[in-house]
C-alpha cells in the first residue's frame, strides 16, 4: 500500500494561535498548522537548534489557562510519555506559553489517520486491517501494562506512518487527551472530534456511554472491535443520524455482523468481533493478548502473528508486574488490573484482585509454616538419631566382672574303719581346678599311721566347690583376668 497523503494544512491559524514564522518556547518556529479542533489546534514546527520536524499541540486562546481542562491536558501528557513503545507517538516535552496555556511537544509523523485512509480508499484487504489492529494492540498493551485506559480509541486517532524500513506502521495518538471535551467548564467539542465520517460515540462502550468514570481495560477491547469493523466494512458496527441515536443503538440493540457487509471475512473473524462487541464486559476477551491470539489464527501472513506474538508478550510481562487496581480523583486517568496471560484467568475487579492476592498470600504463609515445621521436626529427629550413635553404651550393658563367692567346704565325714588300700583314683577324675585342694584319696601315710592333709593352708583358703560354681578351665577373659592372679 502507498503512503497516504499528508492532510491538507490549513494556512491561517485563528486569532491568538502561533502561526508560520513565530518561534514557541524559544526553540520551536511554527511552519504551519496540521489540524484544528474544539479546543485545540496542531502546529508543525521546526526544533531550532536540532533542525528537526516536531509537532506541537496547543489549547486555543478561548480555552482556560487554569483549572480542570488545563491540568487534564498536562496529566495526559505526562502519562503517555510513561509508555514505551514504538506504535505510540512520542512525547518529548510539555510547557507553557508565557500567557500559561500549556502545550505538548510530540514527534512528527508523515502519513495519514486511518480514517482518512478508509475515506479515500474504502475498506481494507483483510490482512491489512487486522495487522494494523493488531499493531494498535501492542500500544495499547502498552499502556494497560502502565494502568492506563485510552478510552477514545477510534481510527482517526490511528495514525498509519512508516517505519524505518518503510513498512507501514500504526502510532497510537491523543491517550485520554480527547476526554477534555467532557470536562466542566467546556461546552465545545472534543479536542480529537475534528470532522470525520465516523464520530466518537460510534466507538465508545456501553459502559463508557453510561459514566465515563466506571471503564476499565475491557472498553479499549470493545473499541478496538468496533475499529476493525469499520476499517473492514468502511462503517462502524452502530450508525446513525446523530450521536444521540448511535448511544443508544449501543447501548439497546446488536451490531451488524461483519460477514453482513463482507461476505468474504473468516467466520472466524466475525465471531472475534463479536466477541469484542459483547455488551456485557466478562463476556468480552479479558485482554488484548487474547485478541491478537484470536486474530492470529485467522490471518496466515508472518507478520501478523509475529505482532500477535509480542502483543502477547507485552501482556504477559505486565501481569508480573503490574499494580492492584486503583481509581484516581482524575476521571482521565483510569488504572486497571494488568492484562491476563492467556490461559490464566481474566482481568479481574479492584476488590476481587484484592480479596485473591490476600488469599493467595494467606495460602503461602500457611504453606511455607507447614515446611518449616517439617524441617523443625525433622531436624530434631535427626539430631536425636546422631545423639544416639555417638553416646556410648551405659556401663550396666558391659558384662560385669566375674565375683566368686567362697563356698564353704562340705561337713566332715565320721570316722570310719581303716579302708583296705585303695587304688589311686583314676587321673580323669582329678580335679582340674588349680585353686582346689588334693583329694583325700591321693594322701599318703606319714608316720605313726596318721594320714595327713597335703597343703592344709590352700584347702582351707580355697575349698573346693561344686561343679556348677567351679569356673571354666578355658582363659578367663581379660576384664576378670586380674582376679586369678597368684591364684595357682
């Protein structure tokens, strides 16, 4: 596709408005004026020092320097320069003239919006439509990822330039900017509703329609639906004779179905701008990334699932690092719970983010106690086993030293008959005790026919005792081993 035209510059700014020639800010000469709204007009200017092409937005004179509008145009601003991303226009500075209205400083961009490029050339070829959708998706996962909700999302705020390489490239413009025209003290039309075949309202959400406070991430969803069927179609999905009438044939009645208007779109398609078309938010794709994963699997072109690839990418970083939900005092600035990964579950509401992350919490304190005190009681049982091991056995387990106890010697026998000799007692009948005295029966006579005892001293020191009490004949063990000494 060729580079649409530059839009037709308009060659005298109204009264108070800098015109070519006059120098903003002390850097920046005015050349001319790119386009003019309600409350404002963009300037192209020339960065004096930097000799590069800028261009500057600018309440118009009749406009308050102060109050709500004012510092509406500055929070906006300061907000869209916190997204970084290549399909969102830039921006580089925001000031104040010396009457102290303030002005944006923006990069310039050749090219055309979208809307002026279905004016011209009627609806896209598919695959051109649903790649420059989903490029607009990585701005806006962008800006989700930042808590920030566009919410006038519409193709005229679609700007298509090129990139270095000269492929087309979508810039996302004006984040919020528009929502000046609903301020208090203004009456007029919004700084982005300059004159277009497809207004505003045609693009906003039920919910928007009805209090533009109560929005979250899911309106830009319903928007970008909304987009795609007006760049496939050449008419929004909700048309009608006044903006009165199009918000309410949003909010009461169903879009006309794309394969209605374009016989050859995927059912495909049509069911994901159905889908994005859904009344009801919850029923609606939970994030962008669930969009583009939609819009990729219909489209077969490389270069539109790669965007689809880091749209998804885009999401699934700011899930783990986005904020909890939080509303501010400013009704511009909506920040959102950030997109799902996909697959996981969908975005969720303030209060329900909350109570699940408290949960979530809850359930790893009690898990992580339930380890340690598995660890504790484990621990212990460990050291008492090692406790164990390492003490020696207590002393009551050694075997007590061998105590032997003096058994007194048997009654003496009565006298008896001298017996007639006997023969001496067989040697396997001796006794093999070294502590026991000789038998009577191996005495001899002495003289006078008296028999004495041999060794009476070690009879009467060590009698001889049963068989049961005598000890064993073996080597009696070394603890005891001192208690036979000099025993023999």
């Amino acid at each position: 596709m060729s580079s649409p035209p530059l839009p037709e510059a308009r060659s005298t700014p109204p009264p108070g408005v800098p015109g070519p020639g006059d120098v903003i800010g002390g850097k920046y000469v005015v050349e001319r004026v790119v386009g003019m709204g309600g409350m404002g007009v963009v300037l192209a200017a020339r960065h004096l020092e930097l000799d590069e092409m800028v261009a500057i937005k600018m309440l118009l004179p009749h406009m308050p320097t102060s109050g709500e509008p004012a510092m509406r145009f500055v929070r906006e601003a300061k907000a869209a320069i916190r997204i970084r991303n290549e399909h969102v226009v830039r921006v580089l500075d925001v000031a104040r003239t010396p009457s102290g209205s303030p002005y944006i400083v923006m990069e310039y961009l050749e090219g055309s919006d979208l809307g002026q490029v279905v004016d011209q050339k009627g609806p896209l070829p598919l695959e051109d439509a649903v790649e420059y959708v989903l490029q607009a998706c990585e701005a806006i996962a962008a800006a989700h990822a930042m808590g920030i909700v566009h919410r006038d999302l519409k193709p005229a705020n679609l700007f298509l330039a090129r990139a270095s390489d000269g492929a087309p490239c979508v810039k996302v413009l004006d984040f919020g900017i528009s929502k000046l025209a609903e301020g208090p003290s203004s009456g007029s039309p919004g700084l982005t509703s300059t004159a277009t075949v497809m207004g505003t309202p045609c693009f906003m959400s039920p919910e928007q329609l009805r209090s533009t406070r109560d929005v979250d991430a899911r309106a830009d969803i319903w928007s970008m639906g909304a987009i795609l069927h007006a760049l496939l179609t050449g008419a929004p999905p909700y048309d009608g004779e006044s903006n009165a009438d199009v918000s309410a044939k949003i909010i009461r009645d169903e879009p006309t179905p794309l394969r209605a208007l374009r016989p050859d779109a995927p059912e495909a398609l049509e069911a994901a701008i159905l889908r994005c078309l859904q009344k009801d938010p919850d029923k609606r794709f939970p994030d962008v990334a669930s969009l583009a994963e939609a819009l990729a699997a219909v489209i077969a072109r490389e270069s539109t699932k790669a965007a689809a690839a880091r749209v998804i990418r885009i999401a699934s970083g700011a899930a783990a690092t986005a904020a909890t939900v939080r509303a501010t005092s400013d009704p511009d600035v909506r920040f959102v719970t950030p997109p799902a990964v996909p697959g996981q579950e969908p975005t969720r509401t303030s209060s329900a983010w909350g109570e699940t992350r408290r949960e979530e919490r809850r359930k790893r304190r009690v898990a992580w106690g339930i380890v340690a005190a598995g660890l504790i009681a484990g621990a212990t049982v460990f050291a008492a086993l090692r406790l164990r091991v390492a003490t020696p056995p207590p002393a009551a387990s050694a075997p007590p030293p061998a105590t032997f106890v003096p058994v007194p010697p048997p009654a003496p026998a009565a006298p008896q008959p001298s017996p007639a000799p006997v023969e001496p007692a067989p040697t396997a009948k001796a006794s093999t005790s070294s502590v026991a005295a000789p038998s009577v029966a191996t005495a001899t006579k002495g003289p006078g026919g008296k028999v004495p005892l041999a060794r009476p001293a070690a009879a009467t020191s060590a009698p001889a005792a049963p068989p049961s009490a005598r000890p064993a004949t073996t080597t009696p063990p070394a603890t005891s081993q001192g208690l036979f000494d000099g025993r023999e």
